[in-house]
C-alpha cells in the first residue's frame, strides 16, 4: 500500500470498521466514542493519512476554504489586507488559500480558475492594474460563488467593495503641502484605468482648486509608481527645469525614488522640497527625513472585507444578497518631510466610516 495515498477505506481495513465510522471519527462527530477516535486518529497518523478537501467539498458543499487573490504579497499593505481577512477567517474555522497575480492579467485568470478547481467556498480579490476584461470574475458569479473585491476594484461587477476614500487621502495629502505654503506641487500618479490612482489624482486636483491654485499638466508625471520609477518622474521635472516645491505620490515606493534624487541633487529636505506618499509603508518611518503618507488602513480593510463575505456566505439565498460598498477613510500620517521646522507637528486623525 502506497502510504503516501492513504485513504480512510486502508484505516478501516486496519481496524476493522466501517469507513463511515473512520469518517465520523476523524470529523470529531459526538456519535463516536473517545477511544473510538483516538484509535482512528493514531492509525491516520501512522499511514501518513491526508484528507481530500476537494472529496470533502463535494460531498458537503462546503471546503472551508477561501482564495484571496492579490497583486502582490510582500507589499505591507496586502499582506496586513490578507492578516484582516485571516483573523476573521480563522475565528470561523475557514483557512485562506493566497494567491499572487503579479499584476498580469493571464496570471490572474489562471489564478480564479486554480481556486474555482479547488472548490473554495469564495473568493476575495483586488483586480491587477492590467486586467481590463472581468469575464473571470463574471464566472465566479455565475456559478453562485460568493465574490468580495478590496482595495482595486471595477464598476463593471455588481459585488460589494471594500476601499478607502482614495478621493479624500488624495485631498487630504495636497491640501496639507499646501498650508504648509506649498503652491507648485508635483503628483505621481498610476493609469487612470485603475479607480484608486484617478481618485488620488482627483484629490489633487480639487485640493489646488479650492485654494486657487491653477492645475499643471506639466507636473503630473503617470508611471508604474516603483521606486526606479519614482526616480526617473523625479529626474524628468528636473530636467524640465518646471518649477516646483512639493511631491505627492500615489505611491511610497516611487515618493522614496524622488527622495533619493533631490538628495543626491544637493536639495534640502524639506526645506527646498516637501514630500507626501501614499501607502504609510513601514519605511517611512526610518528614511531621514521622515516621511509623510496616508495610512490605507489596510488591517480594518481585511477585517471589513471578510466580514463582508462571510455575511454574503452565510446568505443562504445568494440572489437576494444586495452588494454594498463600504468605504473606509484614511489618516495622514505627517512626520518631518513635508512640515516647516519651525511648526509644531500635528497629525490629522481621521475616522473610519462606513457607507
């Protein structure tokens, strides 16, 4: 017998019960005795007995299994995203199966499809910045599979959301450079495909025109917001020889590349130039000069998001479920890139709401 493959028929055997009984057993059901299951559970481990989720999920409806699809898991916003989801999940006695999409849209299919093959009972996903057509998505919905979107998401699938008001943490961030006396401010942004970088963007835009301050194509600078990328949008306004006193990115990563620019350019920090990210990575804390960022709430957004799923799962008639978006705001984090010296700090505390 190749032990490797054990089944609960070769614990049976063993033993010489019925394979219903090895079930109920190792299913913990009050049916069966303690010595009963103890025996069962000893043998199980003696044949290196694995059970069969999918089997399992076939027979009961349920795994007990829930795919969460992000972009990337080493970014501290999506892995405190997917530590939000497992507290909840977890206290359910669900696990989370994670996967990365990397950004590509055929990964991200191939992602959906792998998890709808291993029967999970949802899934929670945040759409890759180059996925414009939703079909795959559209498929979970078709087969009645509870979906939940965060952070990233697209109005062409009625589903509930969790975000952050991108709108507001993009306002917030301009208007406070701004009371700081700046009046010529770069902003990095991301393609306008993607909901949270035109919303950032957006932010800016009515930040400056509520203080009169006309809106510069010029100092808008689009790329992937990496940090190579923060230093090449840095180089480019330099090279323009534009202008400005000020940098908000939509990214911390590509808000560090800039930094490293004016630095190695000989400018003071913050000075010459003030500087605002967006992400509140655990960087930012380090850097010298400290940096400014809007804190995403990204533990809360997990929280929300699985308790959002679970009240679709536990839904027993999945048609009558009405999506909702919940919207979560952000908070500036402001440290000492972006204030004048001579000010005291303050630190604008903003609560979470729910819409």
């Amino acid at each position: 017998m190749d032990i490797r493959k054990a089944t609960i028929h070769d614990i049976a055997e063993k033993l010489k019960i019925t394979a219903s009984t090895v079930s109920r057993a190792l299913n913990d059901n009050p049916r069966i005795s303690d010595a009963t299951k103890k025996k069962v559970q000893k043998v199980a481990k003696q044949l290196n007995y694995q059970p069969n989720h999918i089997a399992s999920a076939l027979r009961s409806g349920k795994s007990r299994l829930i795919g969460v699809v992000v972009p990337t898991a080493n970014r501290n916003f999506f892995s405190s995203v997917i530590r939000g989801i497992e507290e909840i999940a977890n206290s359910l006695d669900y696990k989370v199966i994670i996967s990365q999409s990397y950004d590509d849209y055929d990964k991200e299919v191939q992602t959906v499809e792998a998890l709808l093959n291993a029967r999970v009972d949802g899934i929670i996903a945040s759409v890759g910045k180059t996925t414009e057509n939703v079909d795959h998505f559209k498929k979970i919905l078709r087969k009645g599979i509870p979906l939940v979107l965060f952070d990233r998401v697209t109005n062409e699938l009625d589903v509930s959301q969790v975000v952050i008001d991108d709108y507001y943490g993009g306002f917030q961030a301009t208007e406070h450079l701004i009371n700081e006396g700046c009046r010529r401010i770069v902003h990095f942004s991301n393609s306008q495909n993607i909901n949270i970088y035109k919303e950032r963007k957006r932010g800016y835009e009515d930040a400056l025109i509520k203080h009169g301050i006309p809106v510069d194509p010029n100092l808008i600078v689009f790329s992937k917001l990496q940090l190579e990328d923060g230093r090449e949008s840095m180089q480019q306004i330099l090279d323009s020889k534009i202008p400005f006193d000020a940098v908000f990115s939509s990214s911390d990563y590509s808000i560090m590349g800039a930094m490293q620019v004016l630095k190695e350019k000989g400018f003071k920090l913050p000075e010459d130039v003030k500087l605002v990210g967006f992400g509140d990575e655990p960087f930012t804390s380090f850097t010298e000069p400290t940096l400014t960022s809007v804190n995403q709430k990204s533990i809360p957004m997990g929280n929300f998001t699985a308790e959002t799923f679970f009240e679709i799962l536990n839904h027993k008639d999945q048609s009558n479920n009405i999506p909702r978006k919940t919207i979560l705001k952000p908070e500036l984090i402001i440290r000492d890139s972006s204030i004048n010296k001579e000010k005291p700090k303050d630190q604008t505390n903003l609560e979470v709401i729910e819409k």
